[in-house]
C-alpha cells in the first residue's frame, strides 16, 4: 500500500474571525474544537473539553499560551494541552495552521 | 549566550527557598551552584522538634530531596564549608578547596547557637540544639543517659527539653529570667505554660545562672553547677547532675564569612530593601541577615527575604522587603500557645484580658489608638491567625472591640457542619464543603509538599478555593501544621495578583490620575510582569477602566468572564441560562405568554422561579441566545454579572393589609434607575412595605424597608456564604431620598471596593462609619456621588436588544464548522 503523503488541513476561518485573546467553537466530526487566537495571532487548537470537569475551555478568558475554563478555573497550556500544574490533566490538540490570513486544521493525520 | 553564575553558600530554608522563588521567575537565568555545610539535601529545620520527640523522622522533614537539585539542574556540594570569598576575582572557595565562580552571590548562612563561655562548655556531652546532628546525639544521648539539663527556658530550649521528656531522660530547664519564654509571653503566660510543663514530668529551676559545668571521668559532663542566689553567701551555689547539657540560650547571624571577606556586617550582615549587601554582586537572605536593625530568627520573614531577593535576581528589579511583624506558636503538641507584636504594653495602651485558670486558658490583647498591636493567647489559641491578621493589618477594632476576645466566631456557616475549631476536627471531617477537601488531605498535602502559604493550600487541595468559607478554618490548619512558619498574607498590601506588586487600590488610583483607558495603557504604565495579565486581573482591570472612566474606557469583551461576555449564565455542560428582568418581580400575561412561547420553541428543558423573583430559562443553547432575546422581547435581567441583579420586593401598602409604604412601585423604581450597572460584585436590593420585612430586606446588599414614617435604608447584608444581617444606614422621607442614598451607597462601593468585594466585605473593611460620614454628614458629597452613577449608567443599551436586533458580537455565537 502506498502511503499519502499530502497532509490533510481544512480551512476553517479567516484569522479576523477569531477574536484575539479568544476563540471559536470549531463543529467537527471529531466533536467540538476550541481554536484559541492569542495577542501574538499564534492559534492553537484544542478538543473543547476542559481535563478538569469537560468544562468549554473556548469560553474561558485566554492569556500568553494559556486558557483559564470558565467551570472552576483550572487553567490549560495552550500548545501542550496541558493543565498547568499543580493541577494535572490534559486534552486533546489538533495541528492548526496560519496561512495567508487564513486558519486551517488538521483533523486526522494522514 | 553564557548563562550568569550564581553561588549559593548555605542549603538552609531561607536560601532554597529564594532559589525556588528565583527558578518560578526566570528558570534558565542562571547556572547555580550551592554550597551546604551539613550532609542533608534541604530540610524544615523548624520540624526538628517533632523529630526529637518522635513524631516525625528525617525524611519527613525533607523539604527538596536531591532529585530536586538535579531536575533543576543546580550543582550542589554538600559537607562543604565555604571559608574564603574572593571578591575581585569573585570566587568562593571551600574548606577541601573545592572552588566557584560567581557572578551573583547569595549568602544564606543563617545563625550559629549561642555557646555560654563557662568552664566547661567544651566537655563530651555539652550539645547545642540546632540541626540534625545535634538532633541525633540527643536521640542518642537519651537511649544511654539519664539526666538531661537544658540551659535556656525560650522556645528551642522548652522544645529541646519536652523532646528528651518525650524520650525518657529526666529534664530540668534552668533558665537566667523569672520566667519562661519572656520574650514572647508575660509573667502570667509564663507561669501557665510552666505548669503545664511540669505536669509533664519537666523540672524547673529560675531564675538561675550558670556557673559551670563540671567534668566527670572520661571527660563528659557529670553536673551543672550554679551561681548562688544574690544575697546568700559565696560557695553556697547548688550543683545538679547531668549526662547531657543542652545549651538553646539563642541563636547569633553567622557572619563570620562575610565579615572575612570585608562585607560590612553588624551582628548580621546588612543589606538594604533589596536584600544586598555593601558589595552589590552579594545578596543575602535569612538569619544571617540584619535589615534595617532587625535580625529574624523566624522562617516567616525569611521567605518574604526570599521573594524579594529572587525578583531582584531575576532582573525584575521590582519589591522591596519592609520589615515582618512576627508572631511565634510554641510547637509541643498538646500545648498550645500563640504570641505576637507588643504584647506586653505599657501606660499608652490597653490590654484585654481574659483568665480562666482551671481551664488553663489565657488570653491578652494589647489595644493602641484603636489597634490591636499585641497579644498573648494560652490554652486557646484558635484565633491567632486573625488576631495576627488585624495586627498586620493595622486596621481599627473600635467596631469589634466588644466581641474581639471570643474571636472570630463565624467562619462563614455552610459546607463545613457549622465546625470553626480547625483542632477539634477529625482528620477525616470534610474542611471544604464545595472541593470535598477533608482535613487530612490538607494536613498531608502542608507537610509532604512543604506548603507555608494560603495559595499554596489553595492550588495543591482546592480547600477554600472556590466559594473561600472555609478559608479560616484552612488557615487555622496550616498554622497549626507549620507552626512559626506560617505568616498570613496582609490584607491592606495584598498584590492584585500575581502580574503585579501593586494592590487593587494602587492600580484604581493610577487609573484614575493617569487616565489610564484601556488593559494594555494600564499593563504598559504599571509594569506588569505578564504580556497580557492572567484570569484574575484582566476582569478587575476592566471594571476598574469602566468604572472610573463611564463613557470613554474601552470595555473589553476578552477580558470578561463568559458570562458577562455571552449576557447569559453558563452551566455545567455549556449552556446557558436566561433570566429576562421583570422590574421589581412583577409580570404580566403578556410576558409570561412569550416566556412559555419561547420555552416550547427553542426546547428549554427547564423552567424555574428564581429566588429572586424572576423566572430562568435553563439549557438554551449558544448559538439561539440571540434569537431567544429577541423572541422574549424583554430586557437582560443581568443574572449572569458582576451588576445590579434583582430588587425584590414585597406587595406592600396597595394590597397588602399591613403595608404602609407602595414598596412594590419603590423596588421597580430603583431597579429602573440603576438597571444595567456594573459593580465590583454582584448587587441585590429589596424594598419591603411594612417592618414585617417580607421582601428580606436585612439580608440584600441594599435594603430598603417601608415604616409609618417613611422608610429605613439597610446596607452591606448578605444571604450567601455567611449570612450577614444588614446594618442601618439611614432612615429618610421620600422616595427621590431613597434613591439618592441608595445610589450614593452603591457608588462609593461601585468607585472603592476591590474587584469581587461584596459590599459586607468591603464595609467590614472601611467600617460603617466611614460610609456614614461619607452619605450622611456629606451631603454635596452624597449627591455628587449619586450624579456619577447616573451619568455612568446614561445612556447604557439593553445588551441583548443589541445582540438580537443589531448583530452586536455576533462571532460570539456563532460556531464555526468544517
């Protein structure tokens, strides 16, 4: 079998459609995705499940790489996934891209 | 890029721990080499006491194992005395010559024990109590011999001697003054602690000073011997035998290294409020030091040294280090014991004085122009944190006065079985009723982790970190765990957060002379550490540019909470709920035909009657906000905000048979004239007809309550956490009045507040007086401050109107999809 090389990235918003220092709920079959745009216009994308309680980490107030979930404040590095310790946990990420002002994910590796 | 070097002598709490407060900063600043004289990683030294008697064993007491020093990458070299600094060529170097080069300094060499210069002082068996070699040849002293004497009735001596009671030996304290530990208790205190003492088996003799100790055959001590009484004759000196003399007469800052190296040291080294020293590559924190006159023998301090040393390492080069007020808990289980500030007074000042000696307790409160500035607390010692708060705080008892001696008996009364005694609880009974956080698990997490702060407890265990009820309790729990270690943070200087050193109040009063208009001009002009501020700051500076600048400050959508950002509250699984306002709890078929209208076509689970007289829509979906608001067609009951929420009200005098006053028409016009505010917290009112107070008026942020005469204006009550009975404010005539002091209220909390102050915190605060002064005596005052209100509010636009009809926000809403 040979294997695909092409990765597979969709579009899924203009970046001016993310609100820096915030994101959008990306529907996806993969379940709700969080893309985060914070003030660099770094994006990150992150299964919108909170490790804590599965609270929408895309509601929560994002700052630098991190994102604080609106449930009870558990605060989720941005690029890792990562619950900032002491606390421990993570969440999915998902590749996502910028390019020509245009944000695209990958939803499955190829 | 070459990392700096720096050289730490001296492996002891204060020194780590500015190391640890260095590495949170700026992890890969420096490359760090550290010196230690004793063979043990670090280690709480002030635990060595349960060791000694057996609670606890050496490894319990480990702060930072050598795994720590490795994952940090920090060279350490323990068993190595550092003897010789080279200032210009700026190396140290050790006793087996072992050399480093520094950039930076730090010297945390802390105290040496004071060793009395009688004959004899140098036999076998002759030990200071200090670190854990000394701690063992007392464990082992106490295996072979039998009469142990300690020299020195202070807080390491009363330790050293219960530990060896503990373990067998027969113990006698001598001490030089009248009585025990007279540098934290009075003579009263003194005399109770030496009861308890000795019905534990300790003897005591004093006042007594030592003559000598006398040698026996292989040269270990065999007696101590005494200077007679003053008065009696020459050689009339009495003699007891002892196999073991412990000598805890105090501790001196070691200085000999720096003193060696030309560092200008007086009975410790100085340093400034930056924690340097005369040579300003050298830094020095802990007990070796002497800031501003003081040398601290207490960990308390040491750790605020360490905070500041490290922010100046790191190149932060903000905080200054001001001095500790400290407070000392004698550390012998099942006695307990708490002294702090002035606690002896004198002719300027007032003591209270509680006595009840066949229950042994004891407590002395020392008052100064209305502040408490001392206090000695025997047998009972629960309160000591807040007594200790106030202390620090400065702030004025005159409002407590008459019930400050019983203590701070509220600890808030939900989630926590009415329980406010940390020591009577079980270490299995549940301290934080909305995490699940049982006492153990706190007691565990303080010692394995090494936690000496509040926000320590509160990110290891969650207690007190959600609703913060129980935060006392907590406090009491970390006091009692970590002993003299624990310091309460002062309320009155307390950083807004983390970003910053700068307290709410500071930062609203930059916002206000600088006309500072938005969250970057704020961060820019008070330097904050972080690029864009964290979850707790952003929303504070955001009512505090929208407070003090109505109409010109950039409200920022981002840095609100969801709910305030979405104009609904959100819930457990990511809907929201939707409370429209009904102006004073009345309704109409009208209304309530759409309510059930728009339950039944956007499939609202549920439908509730709000405790404040309103109804909740719960489980609308996101994306059909917009379009439930604009079906309802009625105006954002702001349930979700940090803003005027309900006024609720009762039928009053237009039907109700004993009303007297139209409280119903009353509560609808103050909701009207202050709808769409935003405050430091939530904000509920109430307005009742008739003193029968139907509409709950005695526990609502402003309550109003209608008599004869014309109506009572209630403030600061609160019905949640802790219910707080609301306290009389004013009684006035007519309702334009009521408006008026109601508005000048709620503004002055709305301008002074901290951001998440209800108004009874921020009343306990400032004191009831001050607000009086400020409505009641003021009266330009008052009506300038109700003219700010009504020209913040002016012109403020029903939010879901704009979101529904006009599109406002609408990313906010929308999903995205692939």
């Amino acid at each position: 079998m040979t294997r695909v090389e092409t990765e597979m990235w969709v579009r899924v918003a203009a970046l001016e459609e993310i609100p820096r220092l915030g994101a959008r709920v990306v529907k996806s079959p993969l379940g709700d995705i969080a893309v985060f745009r914070n003030n660099q216009d770094e994006v990150f994308a992150l299964r919108d499940k909170c490790p804590h309680k599965g609270g929408p980490l895309s509601q929560g107030i994002v700052f630098e790489r991190k994102v604080t979930c609106p449930l009870h404040g558990w605060t989720t590095h941005l690029d890792s996934g990562q619950a900032v310790a002491p606390d421990e946990g993570c969440t999915a990420t998902f590749p996502v891209k910028v390019e020509g002002g245009e944000v695209y994910l990958q939803l499955e590796r190829p | 890029m070459r990392k700096m070097k720096l050289v730490m002598v001296g492996n002891g709490m204060a020194g780590v721990r500015t190391l640890e407060e260095l590495l949170k900063l700026a992890p890969d600043l420096y490359d760090i080499t550290v010196f230690g004289a004793e063979p043990h990683p670090n280690y709480n030294r002030i635990l060595l006491s349960p060791v000694l008697s057996g609670e606890q064993t050496v490894n319990d007491i480990i702060l930072n194992d050598l795994d720590w020093y490795r994952a940090h990458g920090i060279r350490l070299h323990l068993n190595k005395k550092v003897t010789r600094i080279d200032r210009v060529r700026r190396r140290v170097y050790a006793e087996d010559g072992t050399e480093a080069e520094y950039d930076r300094l730090l010297l945390a060499t802390g105290s040496n024990p004071v060793i009395l210069p009688v004959p004899g002082k140098e036999l076998k068996g002759v030990i200071t109590y200090r670190d854990i070699a000394d701690t063992d040849a007392m464990i082992e002293a106490a295996a072979k011999f039998r009469h142990a004497v300690v020299i020195g009735g202070g807080l390491l001596g009363l330790e050293a001697a219960n530990g060896l009671r503990v373990r067998g030996m027969e113990v006698t304290v001598v001490h030089l003054m009248p009585w025990l530990m007279e540098r934290q208790l009075d003579e009263t205190a003194g005399r109770l602690l030496q009861q308890s003492l000795e019905k534990r088996g300790l003897k005591f003799l004093l006042p007594k000073e030592t003559e000598c100790l006398v040698g026996g055959a292989v040269g270990r001590v065999k007696a101590v011997r005494f200077k007679p009484a003053p008065g009696s004759a020459p050689g009339e000196g009495t003699e007891i035998p002892a196999d073991l003399v412990v000598m805890a007469v105090g501790i001196r800052p070691n200085t000999e290294l720096a003193e060696s190296a030309g560092l200008h040291c007086n009975r410790g080294i100085v340093v400034n409020d930056t924690m340097q020293t005369f040579d300003p590559r050298i830094y020095a924190v802990g007990e070796c030091v002497r800031h501003r006159g003081v040398a601290y023998g207490l960990v308390a301090p040491l750790f605020e040294m360490g905070k500041v040393c490290a922010n100046h390492l790191a190149h932060m080069g903000i905080g200054r280090y001001a001095g500790s007020v400290t407070s000392t808990k004698l550390k012998v289980t099942g006695i307990d014991l708490f002294s702090a500030g002035d606690f002896q007074g004198g002719n300027d000042s007032e003591e209270i004085v509680l006595k009840d000696a066949s229950s042994g307790v004891y407590k002395k409160l020392v008052i100064r122009d209305n502040k408490l500035v001392g206090g000695v607390l025997y047998g009972d010692t629960v309160d000591g944190a807040w007594y200790f708060q106030l202390l620090k705080d400065g702030q004025s008892v005159a409002d407590l006065r008459d019930h400050l001696m019983f203590g701070q008996t509220h600890l808030g009364n939900t989630g926590h079985a009415g329980q406010n005694k940390a020591a009577a609880m079980t270490d299995a009974m549940e301290v934080c009723g909305c995490n699940g956080v049982c006492k153990g698990t706190i007691v565990k997490a303080i010692k394995e982790k090494g936690l000496f702060t509040l926000d320590d407890v509160r990110k290891h265990t969650k207690a007190s970190s959600s609703c913060g009820s129980c935060t006392g309790l907590v406090e009491q729990i970390l006091a009692s765990t970590v002993g003299g270690a624990y310091a309460p943070q002062s309320n009155t200087a307390k950083p807004l957060c983390g970003c910053t050193e700068l307290t709410h109040e500071e930062v609203r009063k930059a916002i206000r002379e600088e006309k500072l208009l938005s969250i970057p001009e704020v961060m820019e002009f008070l330097n904050w550490r972080t690029p864009n501020g964290c979850a707790t700051c952003r929303p504070a500076l955001n009512y505090y540019l929208v407070c003090a600048w109505p109409h010109e400050a950039k409200d920022d959508p981002q840095s609100r909470f969801i709910n305030e950002r979405a104009h609904a509250n959100i819930q457990k699984d990511g809907t929201y709920s939707v409370i429209p306002r009904m102006y004073g709890g009345v309704t109409n078929p009208d209304q309530l035909r759409r309510i059930a209208d728009v339950a039944d076509k956007y499939r609202i689970p549920t439908v509730k009657v709000t405790g404040g007289q309103r109804i909740d829509l719960l489980g609308v979906k996101k994306e059909d906000l917009p379009r439930v608001w604009a079906d309802l067609a009625m105006p954002s009951g702001y349930a979700y905000g940090k803003a005027l929420r309900t006024v609720k009200t009762c039928v009053g005098s237009e039907w109700c048979r004993f009303g007297v006053q139209d409280s119903t028409n009353m509560g609808i016009e103050l909701e009207k004239a202050f709808d769409r505010m935003w405050a430091p917290h939530k904000v509920k009112m109430a307005v009742s007809g008739c003193p029968r107070n139907c509409a709950e008026s005695g526990i609502k942020d402003v309550g109003v309550i209608g008599v004869d005469s014309g109506w009572e204006i209630y403030v600061a009550g609160n019905g949640g956490i802790k219910t707080e009975v609301a306290q009389f404010l004013a009684k006035v005539k007519t309702r334009e009045e009521v408006l008026e002091y109601c508005g000048a209220f709620i503004q002055i909390y709305r301008e002074e507040a901290r951001y998440l102050d209800r108004t009874v915190h921020w009343v306990n605060r400032v004191g009831l007086d001050y607000v009086k002064k400020r409505i009641l005596d003021d009266h330009e005052g008052r009506k300038a401050l109700y003219e700010r209100l009504l020209y913040a509010l002016q012109g403020e636009k029903d939010p879901w109107q704009e979101r529904a009809a006009k599109g406002v926000a609408r990313h906010e809403f929308e999903s995205l999809s692939v």
